[in-house]
C-alpha cells in the first residue's frame, strides 16, 4: 500500500486534487528517503498550530486574546475590543474572499494591520499584562501539535512558524504549553508581530516590517542564525490554513521538495475545490494534527 493510499484509507478528511495524486505521492516518498536531516518544517500559528474553535465557539486568534479583554482599554476609557471588532467586521470578508485576487487583498491587509497595531500601542497593555492575559486566555494548540513541536526539537528538525499574529503571544505561549520549547529554542524560530518595549515594560512600537496574511515569507530570516540552519535542508513541509501561507517559503532558494498541507476550517465544497489547487493536501474540518503527526513519523 502506497503512503497516499494508506493516508486517505486512515483519514477520511484528507482531500487531494486527482492530477496531484501522483505528484504528492512522489514528493511523501522523496521526504522519507531522504530524511530528517534534510528537513525542516514552515507553519503559520493561528488556527493552523492553535485550534479554531473552543467547546463550539471560534477560538481567540493571538490578536484577540489582548484585544477582546474587558480590561485592555483606550484613553478615552472605551473597550478597545469595541475598536477591533469594528476593523474585524471591515476587513475578514476580503481576507477570506477565496475569488478575491491576493494583489487587491494587501493594501486593506496592511491598513487592518496598522490600525489594529496602533489601537494596541494607545491602550493601557504592558509587557507583564499581555503575559497575564495569554494564561487567562483559552488560546488551544491542536491535539497533537504538543507532540509534534517537541518532536522536532528533539530531533533537531528546524521550525519557522511564521505568523501574521502578535509574536509575543506566540512565545509566551508555546513556552506555557511546550516543557521542550521553553527548554529548546535552538531549532525553532518565530517570525511574527513583535512589540517593543520602553523600560517601564509599555509597548512603544512594533517590528518595523508589518506581516499580513498575504506577504508571509522566509526571507524575513535571511539575516539569522535559523536561516543558517536550513541551508543544507532544501526539503520542506509548509502547514497553514488560509491561501497566502503556501508563500511562506516565498524567499527560499534551492527547494528541493516542498509538501503543502492546508488546514480548511469550516470547509464548504466550493472553498475545498479552491484549497484542493492551492494545497497538495487539504485537511477539512479536523482539530488534530495527526496528519501531520502521521507523515512525520515515516519521515
């Protein structure tokens, strides 16, 4: 039995377009005949690694979980969330337009960034706040994903998780949830959103570069010592969930066989046909990461 045959044989949510068959099972058997060694992995954060829901209700994106708090305000003493649920409103209709060209989508994206940026740096967050709220937070990884990260890096299998969320929510939260991750930095790298600081702990700005759900690439890391660790591993597995993740490997060179898992959450038949040409896998409605758990392992 074949990888693909015994992938769709165990996982009926496995969707794979017909004329990729072939091609996908190629590039599976080109990953486990050369190993980890030659491996590294790229994934977007939000409700790709974190689940999209929680007991039925959306889940908080790395955003929300500073910007829905009752006690996050603005100077005027309003909610900022009132703010941010208003931008949300505007913008996540084009963000997820699957007929929507990506190059008209970009410019609403930066202008939803800014201004979700700017009400952040006008509130009343400080650093030790944002670290109190995601504890309080009911932030989740997938079922799996705790595994599937502490494999890598005992392994030493290089991680980017490339976001367009907020950083610092990103690593306090992995360092909560993964022993392995807080212990093991040197094989993971977040590329994300990050907040400076004043000395008094009061976020004054952010990273000069806004990463949007459409303009996520690697090349944001060519200047670190991560990059550096992937140059001899021009084999790569990219895991996101929306259609501008597959460009998270936008700024590499010499790839040599890339494996594009999409996570399609809340699917619909015309969404799934969409994925199904962007994604050489597409995993439908699932909050586990077997998957991808499942496709390590013969790695």
């Amino acid at each position: 039995m074949s990888c693909i045959e015994k992938l769709l044989q165990t996982y009926s949510n496995v969707h794979i377009q017909d004329d990729k068959r072939t091609h996908v099972e190629e590039v599976i058997q080109s990953l486990i005949n050369d190993g980890r060694k030659k491996l590294h992995i790229v994934a977007d954060f939000d409700y790709t690694l974190s689940t999209y829901e929680v007991n039925g209700n959306p889940a908080p994106t790395t955003f929300a979980v500073v910007e829905s708090n009752e006690h996050v305000l603005l100077p005027d003493g309003t909610l900022l969330r009132d703010q941010a649920n208003q931008l949300r409103s505007k913008y996540i209709l084009i963000e997820h337009d699957v007929h929507l060209p990506v190059e008209e989508k970009i410019p609403h994206m930066i202008d939803w960034w800014r201004k979700a940026q700017s009400l952040i740096l006008s509130s009343n967050l400080n650093k030790s706040m944002i670290r109190q709220l995601v504890h309080e937070s009911t932030l989740q990884l997938r079922t799996g994903v705790r595994e599937f990260i502490t494999e890598l890096l005992q392994s030493r299998t290089p991680i980017l998780i490339l976001s367009a969320g907020l950083g610092d929510v990103i690593k306090i939260f992995l360092e909560k949830e993964i022993p392995e991750f807080e212990r093991n930095h040197a094989s993971a790298h977040i590329v994300s959103n990050f907040i400076r600081y004043d000395s008094d702990g009061k976020p004054v700005s952010f990273s000069e570069k806004v990463i949007h759900s459409f303009n996520k690439n690697e090349h944001e890391i060519h200047d670190s010592p991560y990059y550096q660790s992937i140059l001899n591993r021009p084999n790569v597995i990219v895991l996101g969930d929306t259609l501008g993740d597959v460009g998270m490997i936008g700024g590499m060179k010499n790839l040599k066989h890339i494996l594009k898992i999409g996570y399609l959450n809340r699917s619909t038949p015309t969404k799934l046909e969409v994925y199904k040409n962007i994604f050489d896998l597409v995993i439908c409605d699932d909050h586990s990461f077997d998957i991808p758990n499942f496709i390590l392992k013969m790695i």
